[in-house]
C-alpha cells in the first residue's frame, strides 16, 4: 500500500485503529480510509475554496463580519490570516453577481 500523507488536520488513523479495522472489515476498509483521506487531501490542495479545512475561529470570525463592516484578524505567522481573507473575498465575489 502507497504510504500515509502527513495533514495538519487530518490526522493519522492509529496502528490500534488500523489493526481494528483490518480484524473486523478487512484490507479493503483499510484501503478505502487511506484513499478517502488522500482524496480529501488532493482535493484540499486542487480546491481549497470548495474542499479546504476551515478552521473553528473562522466561523465567529463569519459571525463577527455579519454585524460589523470590519474585521481585525491578529495572529503570527502561518495563522491563516491571508487564507480566511482570500477566501471570505471569493466567496463574495461568487455570492454576488457583477461582483
């Protein structure tokens, strides 16, 4: 079988979960979580807009924008600042004709 890839967000099924579900579904249960999560990821990567991960604070952060006309986003390196940003902007252009 190809090899497990590593996500920040979809994390690896345990050697415990695997030897579970090889006991009690066989190889191929084994083999279809490994290809529904390297799917999942491609399509992360190919189309975050549509299959990406947000993140838990994004969706207070939705909440916030939906009663104020501005937003201040803190946060160091690699918080995914830029990415909520892009996103919540193609998002609205997709949203609203003539955009």
């Amino acid at each position: 079988m190809a090899s497990w890839s590593k996500h920040p967000i979809l994390k690896l099924p345990t050697k415990g979960q695997l030897q579970k579900l090889l006991a009690e579904k066989g190889a191929q249960a084994v083999h279809d979580v490994w290809k529904a999560r390297e799917d999942a990821i491609s399509l992360s990567n190919t189309d975050p807009l549509n299959h990406g991960f947000p993140l838990s604070h994004w969706e207070k952060a939705d909440e916030l924008l939906a009663n104020y006309d501005t937003l201040f986003a803190s946060g160091g390196n690699r918080s995914s600042k830029t990415e909520y940003g892009a996103r919540s902007v193609v998002r609205a252009a997709i949203s609203n004709p003539n955009a």
